[in-house]
C-alpha cells in the first residue's frame, strides 16, 4: 500500500461497497489510476470484490483493510464483509447511491449501516434498517431509517407482505419510543426506495389505508435530484423534500 492508498481506505470505510466510478468521484483521481490502485489493492489482500454484469466491479475491505482502516482512525472498530453474493450486491450499491448523494448535498451528520448494530425490536417484531443517518438543518438534526426496497411484495402472512410488515414493525418502534431508548433521538421518518416512481405510488396507496402518517416517506431508485420534491408520504397527496 502506498500514501495515494490511504483515501481510497477511507472511503471505503466510510461507504463499505464501491465501484471504480465512485471512487474517481470521491477521490477526484483518473479512473485510469483508480483501477490500477484497486488491482494493487486487491494483490495485498485489502479488497475483495465481486463482478456485476454490464456495470463495473463492486468492492469492498477484507478483515485485513479493516484492520488497516481502524488503525488509520476511519473506523472506530474493524469491520468489513466476509463475502458477498452477485445475486444481492445491486441492493448495496443501491444504499451506496443514496448515501453518496446524501453526503454531498446535506450536512451528514451520522450514518450508519452495519447490520448488527441497527438490528432492533418492537415487541415481537424486528426492525433491520438497511441504513440509520442524521442530517442537519441549521440548528436543528433530523433522523432517517432507509429501506431499499428492491424487489416484489412478498411472504404475504395473514394477508401482510413483508414491506407492510416493515411498516408496522417502524409504527410499533415509534410508539414504544425505542428509537430514545435505543439510539438516543427524538423522532424518525422512514424512506422505501422502490424501483418505479409507480411502484412508489401504489405502495403509498397501500400504506395510507393502515398507516397515514407522514413518517413514512416514499420514492423510486431513479429520482433526479435528492434535494427535489421526490417523497410521497401517506397522509397527504403533497411531494415533500429534505428542504421541507
């Protein structure tokens, strides 16, 4: 590893799945010199990485660059992913999009996205965010759990799917107050990206019927821009923002 290396880290602890796109992004390096960088990378045994048809290769640190990140200060303890699947991988870099964009439009306070420390419980019903974060506004901090949303409604039980599981698990959450016991904040709202701006409509529809609250925010993978009026919510027919 050289000293031009120590970025590349960094921002792999920070983002956890990131292709060479990203990177010269972030880095503001050739993506000639990213690629290099990545293969030398790779060779030590700090990366891993798995291919993506049509896209470029997604990677991410081994216990050994978690290690190193730690011991740079980019982390506050190791941590990394063992393997991942091509099958699942698209979800991720899908988180990563949203958090890129985030960082570079907001003022990111927090994030958060490691499985084992966002894992909670309302009663008997779990909540597993794919990601926690913190914005703020003037003087004032707003907290958002992030589920993407990926697929179909499925694993219907009594009539409820998954996703409307999910919805009911944040509402429970809410009303026991475990986000101040847990995490220490006053509020939340949850964002469902969907793939389609109409999948995103119908969903808002759905959850209106059980749950029309404007907790719940709701948008499609393919939004413009995330400063934009790209969030339906169940309480009223008004797209909200994070400018709101």
């Amino acid at each position: 590893m050289i000293a031009g290396d120590t970025d590349i880290i960094k921002q792999f602890a920070n983002y956890t799945f990131l292709n060479s796109e990203h990177l010269t992004n972030l880095t503001n390096r050739p993506i000639v010199s990213i690629r290099r960088r990545l293969r030398k990378l790779h060779e030590e045994g700090l990366l891993q990485g798995v291919e993506v048809p049509f896209e470029p290769a997604v990677h991410f640190l081994t216990r050994k660059g978690a290690n190193i990140a730690a011991s740079l200060g980019f982390q506050d303890e190791p941590s990394w992913v063992d393997s991942k699947s091509p099958l699942t991988i698209e979800h991720d870099v899908q988180i990563t999009k949203f958090h890129l964009d985030i960082a570079a439009k907001l003022d990111l306070i927090f994030w958060e996205q490691r499985r084992g420390e966002l894992q909670d419980h309302a009663g008997e019903l779990s909540v597993n965010p794919d990601a926690l974060f913190g914005i703020r506004r003037g003087e004032l901090s707003y907290y958002f759990f992030l589920e993407v949303e990926q697929g179909k409604e499925t694993d219907y039980v009594r009539g409820e799917s998954s996703r409307m599981k999910k919805v009911r698990a944040y509402f429970e959450y809410a009303n026991a107050k475990k986000h101040i016991e847990t995490w220490g904040i006053q509020n939340f709202r949850v964002i469902f990206l969907l793939p389609t701006w109409q999948r995103a409509k119908n969903f808002r529809d759905k959850v209106a019927e059980q749950f029309p609250f404007r907790r719940f925010w709701i948008t499609s993978m393919d939004y413009q821009d995330i400063l934009g009026k790209i969030f339906l919510n169940p309480k009223d027919e008004t797209l909200h923002s994070f400018l709101d």
